[in-house]
C-alpha cells in the first residue's frame, strides 16, 4: 500500500510546512505552525489536557519541581525509592543483549542506541511504573501545565566512539516546544563517559534553539555563553540522572571516549506535540513507543496509566 495513504490530511500538511520551513531556516517557525494546526484541528482534547484532572496533581506530598526557569533538575541516587531495583533492571537488560550489540554500526546512531524490549518491559515492570509513578508525573505536570503524554522509554546504550555527530552535537529536540526526558545513569558515569552535558534553558536563547534544531552550532559558540567547565554534565553514580527540557536546553551526549554508558531514559511531550508520523520508518536502535496496546501488557501500579498515553 501507498505510504502516502496512511497519513492523514493534517500530517500531510505538517510534514509540507515542516519541509519548507527548514528549509529557509525557520525550524522553530515550522514547530508552531504544526502545533496551532493541532489545536486548531482538535480544540476540545487541547482544552480537555490544558487542565490536568485533580487525580493527576497532588496525589503526592513530597514533589520536588523541575525549574520552569532552568528547565531542568538533577537527582542524586538515594532521591527516588525506585533508582536502585531500575539500576539493577537495566544491568539485567543489558547482560541479556550484550551478544547482541557486538557490531553498533548496525545501528541508526551507532553511538546511542535502545536496547529494551516490550518483553524486558514484562520482566521489569518498575521501569514503567517509575515512569508512571505520581512523583514523577506530578513534577512533569507541574512543569508542562498540562496532562503530559509519555511518548517513549528505553535503555540506551552509548559505545566507546570518537564521532561527533547528530545528538553528539549541540541541539535541542523537535518533537515539541517543550517536554520533559528523564536519563538515569545505569554505570557510574565520570570524565570520558559520555555524560548528557546541557545548557539551562534560560541561556538557549530563541537564536540558539533555531540553530540547534537545525544541528548547526559548533561547541566554540557554547563555550562562548558558558565555558565548557561550567555546562552541565550528568556525571556521578549509578541512579544519578536528570528530569530535563531537552526541547528548551540545548544538549548532547554520548561522546564516550574512553568508558561506554548506560543510560535508563524516559519521554513526555505536550499535547499537542510537533512529532511527524512516520509510518514503516522504524530505525534500529531506535526508543520504543509507548502505547496503549504496550502497557496493556503490563502489571501497572498507577490505576490511571492510561490517562498519559494516547
Ligand atoms: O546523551 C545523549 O547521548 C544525548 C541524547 C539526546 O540528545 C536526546 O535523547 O535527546
């Protein structure tokens, strides 16, 4: 069947006004156009998530919040009950697909790539049920105003490399104006480690994130604005990580020269967000997708999971 079948009229018209605008070097011109188009095309389900139910909020009383300013906050091992039955889980994941990763470059980011599966899923349930937990939905909630969608999940795996390219670049993301990725250190993670090194979001400036989501910024133009010593990195101990806007903080990662690097990772967007379909285009090594169908496989804890998937 003709691909172009399967895409609907509205994600047809994204992808044109998304081709067009990247290709003047309006990328961020090109995010808000899609999202209006999506509220406009379906005002009611905008409205509907704009006010988070009260199940969503404070169910919880001890929320420590991402920084709307900064975009960001760390988290040492000991922060969430959980880091250390995910740590354990994702070594177990990794030693079970260790033979499989001998080769990276089979992979679309030979320096960063998902080993988890749906069926490593059913084995550790504690990695959904962290990522669906009431604190970390409440401080992703308070953060993005709204019900937040969990758009992927997975363990990624960076292999020792010399490359900089793509996400080893400074950028920001485009699948929406702003989301939320939580990275959880799997290995300790030191210098040489490929540490998830950013900006805070009240230095990415609209000129820069222009510029990071067309991946054209050289690290010399970062070091200008904040010298190197100073970027935040996510370095420390196994279960150390960072809540962050990766859509607002310029980023990159994965430049392990001399130490490869597990990481556990998580993805909220917006609704609407800007993320174009593509059908048939899955990438190897690419995040899995969280859907209604993936967790309805799952022994969930949060009685209301599917509120945050579409
Ligand atoms: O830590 C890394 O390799 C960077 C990952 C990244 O850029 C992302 O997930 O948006």
């Amino acid at each position: 069947m003709d691909i172009t079948n399967r895409i609907s009229l509205g994600d047809r018209l994204d992808r044109w006004v998304f081709k067009k605008c990247f290709r003047v070097g309006w990328p961020l011109l090109a995010l808000r156009l899609i999202l209006a188009r999506r509220i406009v095309w379906s005002p009611v389900t905008w409205l509907h998530h704009c006010w988070p139910t009260p199940t969503v909020t404070n169910t919880s009383s001890s929320v420590e919040s991402i920084s709307r300013r900064e975009g960001y906050r760390l988290f040492a091992p000991g922060t969430f009950v959980e880091l250390s039955e995910i740590v354990a889980a994702c070594r177990e994941i990794f030693n079970r697909h260790q033979a499989e990763i001998t080769d990276s470059t089979r992979f679309n980011k030979p320096y960063f790539y998902n080993i988890l599966t749906a069926e490593d899923l059913k084995q550790h349930p504690i990695l959904m049920n962290f990522a669906l937990s009431a604190a970390v939905i409440e401080a992703v909630t308070d953060y993005l105003g709204q019900t937040p969608r969990l758009h992927s999940i997975g363990v990624f795996y960076s292999a020792v490399n010399d490359s900089i390219d793509g996400s080893q670049m400074y950028h920001v993301d485009g699948d929406a104006l702003s989301q939320i990725k939580c990275f959880v250190n799997v290995w300790d993670v030191g210098a040489g480690g490929g540490a998830f090194t950013f900006l805070p979001k009240r230095l990415s400036s609209i000129s820069l994130r222009s510029k990071g989501l067309l991946k054209a910024i050289a690290d010399e133009e970062v070091a200008r604005l904040l010298p190197e010593a100073d970027q935040i990195k996510v370095v420390g101990s196994a279960g150390s990580g960072v809540f962050v806007d990766t859509s607002r903080c310029l980023h990159q990662g994965s430049r392990a020269r001399t130490h490869p690097r597990l990481v556990f990772q998580f993805q909220y967007v917006t609704r609407p967000d800007a993320l174009l379909t593509q059908p048939g285009r899955e990438v190897a090594g690419g995040h899995l997708l969280v859907t209604r169908q993936l967790l309805g496989g799952l022994s969930l804890t949060n009685p209301q999971a599917m509120q945050f998937v579409t």
